[in-house]
C-alpha cells in the first residue's frame, strides 16, 4: 500500500465521531446505564441515589435526555406525593449500544497501543525510549 493510500485510510482514524456528546457527558452516561440496567425503568429517587446526583442536576440531565428523545418520563401521584418514572426509549436503547461500540472500538485502539513495544521507531524515523 502507497503511503498517500494509508494517510487516506487513516485519516479520521482517531476521531471517534460516534462518541455522542449528549451520552458522552458522565452524569447522563450513568442515567442511561442504570436505566438499561431496569429496562422496566426507574423513579427518579431511584436514578438520583444510583447516580449520586442532586435532584435540580438529575432533573437537567433527564431532561436533556428527554429531548434527545432518549428517555421517556411519566409524571404522577403515589399516595398524594409526586413521583417521576423514567424509562430508557428504544431509540436510547439502540444508541445507547452504538456508543458503547464506539467505547469498544478505542479500547481496541488504545490495546493494541499498549501491545507496540515503545522503543521502537517513531514515524519520524527516531528511535523512541521510555521516559
């Protein structure tokens, strides 16, 4: 393979466009994750206590989620106290599985790094040594 052939192949290689910014954001990985994890979905106290987060910045994530239209939420009354459930949407389901292939694909990347023997040449044709 000629050199220009491999930079275009390579070009990219290393942006990992599938690493959505709204699931991206670790408050709102770990909504979906926990919702994933109780497909039949989840109150918000239950999300909240899961993930560790104050009420008003549970309430803007989900909602950012909602508008993404990755989660789906039914308000209403338990005993005359207001109760929030949320559940993970098919369209958060499937993209929620598209990142984590994206997640599997730099871990590959990231291994096979790992596995390259640092003091061998760099692309500029210097041998490199361990700092």
């Amino acid at each position: 393979m000629d050199k220009h052939h491999h930079e275009d192949h390579d070009r990219g290689r290393f942006a990992y466009e599938g690493l959505d910014r709204v699931l991206h954001e670790k408050a709102r990985l770990g909504i979906l994750t926990a919702l994933v994890t109780h497909r039949e979905g989840l109150l918000f106290t239950q999300i909240r206590d899961l993930c560790a987060l104050s009420d008003g910045n549970l309430s803007r994530h989900i909602q950012a989620l909602e508008e993404a239209g990755l989660v789906e939420v039914w308000k209403g009354f338990r005993a005359k106290k207001p109760q929030t459930l949320c559940r993970i949407s098919k369209n958060g389901l499937c993209r929620f599985h598209e990142y984590l292939e994206e997640l599997e694909r730099v871990i590959r990347d990231a291994s096979v790094a790992g596995e390259e023997d640092p003091s061998t040449e760099s692309a500029m044709g210097k041998r490199l040594v361990p700092i």
